[in-house]
C-alpha cells in the first residue's frame, strides 16, 4: 500500500467546522446534524479553546439534566484539543486516541489545526487495508 495512503491527513476531515464558545447546546447540536459530524471545534475570540462531540452533549448535557437552549457550548466543551500532525501513520492516531480514550483529534500541519479524524474515518483506513491484503 502507498505510504500517503497510510498518513493520519489522508483520512481526515477537512474544512475544520466550529462553533462559537457562546453559542448554545442546541445550537451547537443542530449545526453538527446540519453538517453529519460527530464534533466540532469550540472558537473563542478567534482561536480554539476546546471541542464538543455528541458524547459531550449525551453525558453532560441529557446526562446532567442540563437546558440545552440555555446551556452554552464553553460549559459541556472537553479540553484540551488532542492533536497529531497529518503526516503520521494512521496507527499512530488510532492508538493515541485509545490510550486517551478519545473518539476526535485534531490534525495539524506546521502547529495549525487542519482536519478533523474520528474513529468512523478509521473504517476507511482498515476497510481499505483489509482489502488490499486480499489482492
């Protein structure tokens, strides 16, 4: 298989999606169901500050019994962002984010956060893996 096949910034997401830091739960919630993603990047005055994934609306917000027309995105957001350069192998980023346990991570090039990987875009990778050893 081709190397650049193999790298994290191939299977990425890209455009980076985010959202305000002020913007409401269900704001938040209805732009990833807009946009069929699992995550987005929380922004405050022009950088980011943290992520929101659907467990974090799940856990804390349903969970905690918390307002989501009233609950802001800065309150449920985990922190820090996780990040892993685009030109690393894709195992790599897949047990990184098992030993943190998370399902999203940042992908960067030269320090600037690029793309989005998620567990689903892991899929591609060993679908495409696993095919390629059956030639």
């Amino acid at each position: 298989m081709d190397d650049t096949m193999q790298e994290v910034g191939h299977y990425m997401s890209s455009p980076v999606l985010s959202i305000e830091s002020e913007a409401t739960v269900q704001e938040a919630a209805q732009y990833m169901h807009a946009q069929h993603v699992g995550s987005l990047l929380v922004k405050e005055f022009g950088e980011y500050v943290g992520i929101v994934s659907e467990s974090d609306l799940s856990h804390r917000v349903i969970g905690g019994g918390l307002n989501p027309e009233t609950t802001l995105v800065s309150t449920v957001m985990s922190r820090p962002i996780y990040s892993m350069d685009r030109y690393l192998p894709v195992e790599e980023a897949d047990e990184f984010m098992r030993k943190h346990k998370i399902r999203h991570l940042a992908v960067t090039e030269e320090d600037k956060i690029v793309g989005m990987i998620s567990i689903k875009d892991f899929i591609s990778f060993y679908y495409a893996r696993s095919f390629q050893m059956m030639e």
